[in-house]
C-alpha cells in the first residue's frame, strides 16, 4: 500500500504532467499567433489594427496564466518529493546533492517558501 507521501508525489507529478501539456499548448498557439502577427505585419497592416485582430492581450493573459501554472506544479511537485524523502529518512543536504542545488534551496522548499 502506498504511503500517503508516495500518493501525494504521483498526484502532483500528474497534475504536473497535465499542466506541462497545457503550457505546451500555449507555446504553440504563442507561436501561431505571432506568425499571423508577422504576416499581418509584411502585408502592411498597422501595429494598432494587427493587436486588435490577433487579441493580443488576451493571448498574452492566458499563455502568462498557463506558464504560472507550470511553475506552480513544478514546485508542488518539489514539495511533495521532498515531504516523500523526509519520511524515508532523507536529510535536505543529501535531497539537495541528489537534485544538485543549494541545501537553503531545499529548506526553502520544504518549507513552501
């Protein structure tokens, strides 16, 4: 039977791998849009006219939202694999060897900070 540490890291690792899709997604819709920005552009259309067609600033919006979305999951899943390694007795240094970053970064995440 699982640990509710061990359940806790293959939920967020989950929901990490949905969020990861979706910010891919907004790559990629990102990157349509500025290739009918550039189009628009060599066609003479005007600056004003082109990020009024293309809702710039909506597209923006949602692809900032989802790349925060990415982050926020990533340092879920931080979290829980560092709650995972306590319970089995790992020390934050050795945690921190293992991902090869500062121990403070590891107490700061282990903390939620």
């Amino acid at each position: 039977m699982p640990t509710p540490e061990r359940i806790a890291v293959l939920e967020s690792t989950e929901a990490m791998l949905e969020t990861a899709r979706a910010a891919r997604q907004a790559i990629s819709d990102a990157e349509d849009g500025y290739r009918r920005f550039q189009s628009l552009i060599e066609r003479g259309v005007s600056l004003e006219e082109a990020f009024s067609l293309l809702e710039v600033s909506d597209h923006r919006r949602r692809f900032n939202d989802r790349l925060e979305a990415l982050d926020r999951a990533r340092m879920s899943v931080r979290q829980r694999v560092i709650a995972l390694g306590v319970s089995e007795g790992e020390s934050l240094g050795k945690m921190a060897r293992m991902w090869g970053v500062s121990r403070q970064l590891v107490t700061r995440m282990a903390k939620g900070t």
